[in-house]
C-alpha cells in the first residue's frame, strides 16, 4: 500500500507538531516546516520517521509556493496539505497599525492561499484522495477582547475554506479545517500560567480542561482520512465544547 504523502506548515511544535506525530503513526511520508532551522526543528525531526524539513517563510506568496514545491520534490507526490503556520500580535484595539495588520494576515491568511494553490498545482487529475487543512480557530465565529486583527484573520480562514471546497470540488479535491479551542502549547503556555487565568478559562470548558496539541491532530487524520471523503467545506471545532456553551446564570464558583 503506497504511504500518503503528507505536508505541515508551522510544524515543529506545538499544534502543528502534534499533527505532523499524528500522521506519522499512521504511517504517512512527511514535510515539516520553521521560517528558521533551529534546535526545536532538529528534536522534531528525531521524534518522526520518513520525514523531511524544509525551511520556508509562509508569509509571502513566494515562501509559500516555495515551500509546497520543495516538499513535493522532497516526497515526489502530495496527499494532504495542513495550512497551520499562523501567529497572534493583537495588542488593545487603539494601539493596532498597519504592520501588525500585514504581518497577521499575510502568515495566517495569504500563506494558506497561496499554499493551497501550489499544492493543487501538483495534484495529478488522476489522484484520489487528495485535501487540504486549514487551521482555523474558535476565533473564526467567536470574537475575544483585543483580539481584532487575530479573529478578522480566523474569520478569513473559514470563508477560505468554504470557497475552496466549493472551487475545488470538480477536481476531487476535499477541503475543511480544524477550529481549536484553547490548547496549551509553547506559545499559549505563559499567558495560562498567569494568576488564576488557567483555572477562570478551565471553569468555561464544558468538557473541563485545557485541550491538548494532540486532540488537535486527531481530528486532521481523520479529515484527511478516506472516512472523511463526503466531507468537505467545513470547520470542525475542537474546545471542549466552548462555542456550544451560553453565557452561564448561575454564580460564580
């Protein structure tokens, strides 16, 4: 059976590690990838088999065109992209400017495109299976305070990945996204840690605990996964519940 061919942008930690370790146990071929090589890229590598690295900036239309061309030498065919390279910078809304605004959605938007474009470039008119994985966000239909250039990007997220099930559906190619919920990772582990704000966000979450980088990974194998081949255009949402859950009543604990 030939192994898919599978390739994660922002791949060496975090959520996009954790779904790059979820489809290596299932067997599939990687590409992972940093904007820079460093020690995290290296112990990332050690931890996966038949996996490469290749080093690319998805902030621009060239570094993301760049970075699915080199995997697809590297691999010699691609099943499954994840568009997951993203980053957060919002500050209070008074204080936001034009570079915070570039810079947010030229990774957390303008890469997924343009990624998403060279991947289906490659894609033979005779392969079955292939799709695509957008990272979106509980911020993609839930606005949080301060956080405007981050959700308007989120939001751009899921509308991209409706209209591209919808412009790619004629070529066999499926694409949805994964909407994690708050989950401890590198990045969002120091704000958790602050006070009492792990356990005022854990109260919220009706299944009641931080999520993990793994849950998230779980969820894309199985988008990617042929269980999922009448699947495409959507968003699913793994929190724990947060977006199910109205304003709460009662008092607080």
């Amino acid at each position: 059976m030939t192994k898919p061919c599978v390739c994660v942008t922002g791949s060496t930690q975090g959520i996009g590690f954790a779904i790059a370790e979820a489809f290596a146990k299932t067997g599939a071929r990687l590409v992972i990838n940093s904007h820079e090589p460093n020690s995290t890229s290296v112990r990332a590598l050690a931890k996966l088999t038949e996996c490469h690295f290749v080093q690319a900036d998805l902030s621009s239309a060239e570094g993301a065109t760049s970075f699915v061309e080199q995997a697809h030498q590297k691999l010699g065919s691609l099943d499954t992209l994840v568009n997951n390279a993203g980053i957060f910078n919002d500050s209070d809304f008074g204080t936001l400017d034009e570079t915070l605004f570039d810079s947010a959605f030229n990774l957390n938007v303008k890469g997924y495109l343009f990624a998403a474009q060279a991947f289906c470039a490659k894609v033979r008119a005779d392969q079955d299976g292939a799709s695509i994985i957008c990272i979106g966000s509980t911020n993609s239909v839930s606005a949080e305070r301060n956080s405007v250039i981050y959700d308007s990007t989120k939001g751009a997220i899921l509308m991209m990945v409706r209209s591209l099930a919808v412009s790619l559906a004629d070529r066999g190619i499926r694409v949805n996204g994964v909407g994690p919920g708050i989950i401890q990772t590198p990045l969002t582990q120091p704000g958790l840690d602050k006070g009492e704000t792990r356990a005022v966000l854990t109260r919220q979450i009706p299944l009641g605990r931080i999520g993990k980088p793994e849950d998230v990974g779980g969820a894309a194998v199985f988008l990617a996964s042929p269980e999922a081949r009448y699947i495409t255009g959507q968003m699913l949402y793994v929190d724990g519940g947060i977006i199910a859950r109205q304003i709460s009543w009662d008092e607080p604990v």
